[in-house]
C-alpha cells in the first residue's frame, strides 16, 4: 500500500466527516511518534476548554446559576470543576405566576364580574398549570363553563384571552435576571472574556 504524503493526503482526508479506520490507519503511519496518537471526536477535543453555565429555572421561584469546566487528569480523564460560586436569584417560575395573577386581577378583570378574589384564584392557577408552559399566541386561560363571558375583557366561553405580549411581560423579569447574570459570568470567567 503507498501512503500519500504532504497535500495529498491531506486532501484526501480533509473532506471526510467519517474520519475512521483506513484514514486513521494512513495518519498513524505517517506520524512520528504512532504509539503516542490518539483520535478523539471533535466534541472530545474541545472538551478540555470547555465552560458550561447551567441556568436552571425551575419552579421554587429561584434561578440558579452555576459555571463548571473540564480539567485534565494525567490519565487522559476530565472532571468537572467548579470554576465559579452558584448564584441564586430570586426571579423564577413562581414569580412568571405573580406578575400574571396581578395582571389579571389589577388591570384585566379589575371591572369585570369575573374579578372576585375566588375567580382571580383559580385563573392564576390554571395560568401556572397549563397556560405558561404553552407558546400559543394569544394565550388563552381556560377556567369556567361555555356559558362564561364578558367580551369587554376578552372572556369566551370560559376562557380569558391574553396577548402574547402581555404573556411575554410576564417573564420579563426572569429573562432579565438570566441575561444579566450570565454577562456577569461571562466577565469573570476564564477563557470566556
């Protein structure tokens, strides 16, 4: 078998998403120092250089945030590392609830008969179940019977109509809180600046 050398084996390696076997084979042989090459895959490659920042908005009502990274161990393994303090934010899920329960109960229902402490209740509950977690545009909050309706305040059949800019307001604090803590981060990490 002739092992090509210089450009022309690069060229004929370079264009291969499946860089395996007959290519590697030729690469070992080419290389001074064989019994020290190793492949890996892209993904393992950049692996050492690598910080992740986890955001996690779950429904306690915090956003946690925390940066890990990879570092080498002499045995060609990684561990993740803590490479900067997690932060908490009070921003989460369960404040995406307040903003719309004060949204409906302060400006949407404010005149309404559907506006009675009891309505606004069980409106915002079915906002936190089952109307968040949509990203239907408009949103609609489903809570009474068909015979329900007062059209001055978008409501239909027993269900309260919300414009999605209104619903996006309403996460606007969390994602505020995200953006700004992740450039914090991004500032006093390392390789990240």
């Amino acid at each position: 078998m002739i092992v090509p050398s210089g450009a022309s084996f690069w060229s004929s390696v370079e264009h291969h998403i499946d860089f395996e076997g007959q290519q590697q084979g030729l690469v070992r042989r080419a290389a001074v120092g064989q019994d020290r090459l190793q492949f890996v895959t892209e993904g393992e490659a950049s692996l050492p250089f690598c910080i992740t920042i986890i955001v996690d908005a779950d429904a306690s009502g915090t956003v946690d945030l925390s940066a890990n990274a990879n570092k080498a161990n002499k045995d060609n393994t990684f561990e993740e590392i803590r490479v900067a303090p997690t932060e908490c934010h009070l921003q989460g899920s369960v404040l995406v609830g307040h903003a719309a329960r004060a949204h409906i109960e302060d400006f949407k229902l404010r005149n309404s008969k559907f506006g009675a402490a009891q309505d606004v209740n069980h409106m915002a509950n079915v906002f936190d179940k089952s109307t968040k977690r949509t990203s239907s545009e408009p949103a609609y909050i489903r809570f009474g019977s068909a015979h329900d309706k007062d059209l001055a305040v978008d409501i239909r059949n027993g269900q309260l109509k919300l414009d999605g800019e209104t619903v996006s307001g309403f996460f606007e604090c969390s994602i505020q809180s995200i953006i700004d803590a992740i450039k914090s981060r991004k500032d006093t990490l390392p390789l990240m600046s």
